[in-house]
C-alpha cells in the first residue's frame, strides 16, 4: 500500500465503516468523505494504521505529504518518502 486510499480500501476490507467510525470515535461520514477528497488527516490515517498493525508513523507521514499544498519542499520531501518507503517494504 502506497496511498491512504489504499489504506481505507483495507480498513474497509477488514471491518464495515460502521466499526471504524465506532472505533476511531469519529463522525459517520469520515471514510466516506475521505474516499471522495482522496485522502484521510494524518491522525486518522495513523489511528487506523495502528488498528490494523501497520506501520502507524509512516502512515502519518504519508498522510501529511498527501494533503500538503504543492511546492518545492513537498516535492523534496515526496521523493525522499517515496525512497525510503520503497527500500523498506
């Protein structure tokens, strides 16, 4: 898994939305809009991680890169992720 789409595709695999709004605490609609804006905040991304045994702060990261606004350093800072990521699968 690469993207935090990808992420709530396996949350939602594993357990219906209605378990992980219960169990995050979080609002019924939450997966569902994530699903539509085409990402989770980090703190969502990395409490699901945790729950499912991922790697809970390279979730948070990939979720920070994500929703961050374009520019030079976000670039950077993907590409170094992406190296990083991709050597340690």
């Amino acid at each position: 898994m690469q993207t935090t789409q990808e992420l709530v595709a396996k949350a939602l695999d594993t357990h219906p939305a209605p378990y992980w709004h219960k169990a995050l605490g979080v609002n019924r609609n939450l997966l569902h809009n994530a699903k539509a804006q085409g990402g989770l905040s980090p703190s969502v991304a990395g409490a699901i991680a945790l729950e499912l045994g991922e790697d809970w702060q390279a979730w948070v990261i990939t979720a920070a890169l994500e929703s961050a606004k374009q520019s030079a350093c976000t670039e950077r800072m993907r590409g170094v992720w992406r190296k990083r990521r991709d050597s340690n699968p």
